[in-house]
C-alpha cells in the first residue's frame, strides 16, 4: 500500500540552542555537524545544564530515532550532505536535537528499523535531492517535504522480516567496532603505563617507576635509565612516493584525507583508485599516515592496506617493523599534535613541514628491547582491528546490496503460514 511517510511516523524539529548556554558536561546537544554517515559522534557534541534540559523535553533523542538533516550541501558533498540520515546509538538517549533537523520516530503503523533502511534508500535519497532548494554551495528541505515521501509500504510482518536481515548485518558491524574501540584503548593504555608514566615491567616483572627503578636527568625531564633522547626523524622515514592517477594504481585503494578518522587509529573507509586525482602519494601496508594541515593533525592512522593518498598527508614509515605499534601511538599522542600545530605556517590552511619541522621533534626513546615488547603485545591487536574492519566493509557491501532489493521487492521475502521467513 502507498503510504505517505506522515501517515506513518511522527516528527519534530530540533531547536535552536543558544551557545551561551553550552558548557563542558550536563545533556548533550546534537548538532548536524555531530553526525557521522550513519550515526553520531558523541564525544563531539557540547552540552547545556540538566536542569535547563528539563524545558526543552520534546526535543529529546532516544535510542533509534531516525534523525534527518534539513540543511546542508548537495551530493557532490556526500560528508555533509542535505537530507543525510542517521540513527540515534544508545549512548544517545536523552540528548537533545539542536536546529536544521528533524526526528523521525514511526507511530505505531511502521517497523522503526524498517523505517530506517528505508529513509537509507536511493529511493529517499532521490526524491530529497529532487525536492531540495538552495544556492550551489547550500541546499535545504522543509519537514513538510519530508512528510510527503511516498512509498510502497509492505505490511508489517515483511517490514519485520527486511528490518531483521538488515539490522543482522548492522550488528555484527557495531559489534567489530565495539571490540576495535575497546582494543585500541587497551593499546593507548598501555603505552601510556609504560612509555609516558614509566611503569613498563622490569627485570623482575614488575613496574618501573614504583618499584624503585633509577630515574636520570634528561632535557626533557626525568627519565628511566638507560633510555636516551632522538628526534622522530630518526625512528621513521619520510615517504615522498609522488605518482599521478592511472591504470597503474588499479591494485591499490585511495584515501583521501577525509576517510582518515579522528578518533581512531584504524581507517575504515577508502574509495576506488579511479576517484584519485593530481598530487598523489604512494604508501604500503603499516605506514603511518598523518593530515599536514593543522585542521587534519588529530588524523593519525596506520594503513591497513597499500594504497594512494593525497599530498595533504605525511607518509611515514618505521624505521623496524617491531616499533610500529609505538612509534604509531608515540605519533598520535597529543604534544606531537601539538608541536605540528605551534610550527605549522600559513594562514588559510596552516600547513606543517617534516623537513626542519615534525621530524625534528624530540622524543624520549626507550630501550630497544621495552619497545619490541610492547610490539609483542599491541602488534596483534592492530591486526585485529585490520581485520575486524575488512569484515565490516563486506559486510556493508552485502548490506548495502541488499537494501534497495529487499525495499523494492527485487528480492521478495517470503513467510510461512505462522508469519514467519
């Protein structure tokens, strides 16, 4: 049955929060800025008062809430795209939504996931794109725009059935990203328990510092015996790899600089070697690649394959494979972010350089043998995260072949006389 989307969920519109009220803690204000391609990044969202929470209710987020973004740009900008949707994590309940966008929450009549794939479909994002007006550099929608999406809705026993095989797919995601996240904490941990707070195992076993180990003066303070000073020029080379676009780099994937992540060491993202343009880098699989712009320096990532990128990224390579778990989180660390930041040049685009700038940066270098150690202990863990998000991209793949089949009844789903598939 056709159905127009207002018969079959409830709306509203987010708010317009005044940032004199943000503050560090408190309820948390989701911005379109906050949203991810498929979800929100929590951890970059400001906040307002609890008690001032309380007025604005019927703003407030629960866990897979549809959000769709009234404002943005067109599709030759798909990262921020108008009309993108996302849906609500459960460390997203009770935030509330801030302006230029709308909640989505079915009323009874539809599948809430179903309604989900549904506004993730070509369908939805055609008729957006169609309906969307604005000036090249910005587009906007209307909610009652959005109310007026017409579609084939199945009944709600097939709605169930496309919802489970999808949310299947997206769980089995959540899940290899949540053993990932957990993984590289218990990385960043280590290598500060041993590296920055000085307590990697000694002889006995047991931790450094507190056990007594002999510190020495150094120029950058205090530091263990038998540990010395280097420059990061000296620990890792500096690729400079230059290629152009062609046939040449079919066996390889390109990552430009926006599928690099912030938050994360491991890349999840890449596109085809066809969409790379002019002033490429070549990398290998373990090269370390860093944003050269002040705006991109928190982008710290190992490459988890051998590819292409633009020349808006360092390339770095470990001078010996057993460093490069450490040298990986010696690099993401934020005094070296810090250090690229105060010595980058420019004023649009701050820009570092490696030569006479980050790669003289000085570092206090462990002994050899503390470092192979701690290689023997996070190594695997990085090619754990490697392979947990290769599995994710296929499993995307096969999600995101399976949507547009299932909502447009390609691929019919067939139920037995109890309603089941």
């Amino acid at each position: 049955m056709r159905s127009r989307l207002e018969d079959i969920a409830n709306f509203q519109k987010g708010f317009a929060f005044k940032s004199k009220d943000f503050i560090q803690s408190g309820v948390r204000i989701v911005k379109v800025t906050n949203l991810t391609d498929e979800s929100i990044d929590l951890s970059s969202c400001v906040h307002i008062d609890e008690n001032l929470a309380k007025s604005y209710g019927q703003y407030s987020l629960q866990y897979e809430d549809i959000i769709i973004t009234t404002v943005g740009s067109w599709p030759t900008n798909p990262a921020s795209v108008v009309g993108k949707v996302v849906k609500v994590p459960k460390d997203g309940n009770n935030s509330l939504l801030n302006q230029n966008a709308v909640r989505v929450r079915n009323n009874g009549k539809a599948n809430q996931k179903y309604l989900y794939y549904l506004l993730r479909s070509e369908a939805f994002k055609e008729y957006i794109i169609g309906t969307a007006q604005g000036s090249a550099n910005q587009a906007s929608i209307t909610q009652k725009d959005i109310k007026n999406f017409t579609y084939e809705i199945p009944q709600i026993k097939i709605q169930d059935s496309i919802a489970y095989i999808l949310s299947t797919l997206d769980e089995k995601i959540e899940v290899n990203n949540q053993i990932n996240k957990t993984l590289e904490a218990m990385a960043q941990a280590l290598f500060k328990h041993w590296f920055i707070d000085f307590e990697f195992p000694n002889e006995d076993g047991e931790p450094y510092k507190s056990s007594g180990g002999e510190m020495v003066e150094s120029e950058l303070g205090m530091i263990p015996k038998g540990w010395g000073l280097s420059i990061l020029n000296k620990i890792v080379d500096f690729v400079k790899a230059s290629t152009k676009p062609g046939e040449h780099l079919k066996d390889r994937k390109y990552i430009p600089i926006d599928a690099m992540p912030m938050k994360s060491v491991t890349i999840n993202d890449y596109k085809s070697y066809e969409e790379a343009k002019s002033s490429l880098l070549l990398f290998e699989k373990f090269d370390i690649l860093i944003g050269a712009m002040r705006v991109y320096f928190h982008r710290v990532n190992l490459a988890p394959f051998k590819g292409v990128t633009r020349t808006t990224t360092f390339v770095l390579r470990s001078k010996r494979k057993d460093d490069i778990a450490y040298n990986l989180f010696l690099l993401n660390l934020n005094e070296t972010i810090d250090y690229a930041e105060k010595i980058s040049k420019g004023t649009t685009m701050p820009y570092a350089i490696w030569e006479n700038g980050l790669g003289e940066l000085m570092i206090v270098h462990p002994q050899e043998s503390i470092r192979r150690e701690f290689g023997k202990a996070v190594f695997p863990m990085l090619e754990r995260m490697i392979y947990l998000a290769e599995e994710n991209t296929k499993l995307q793949e096969i999600r995101d072949t399976l949507l547009p089949k299932l909502m447009s009844g390609e691929i019919r789903v067939l139920l037995d006389q109890e309603g089941e598939i």
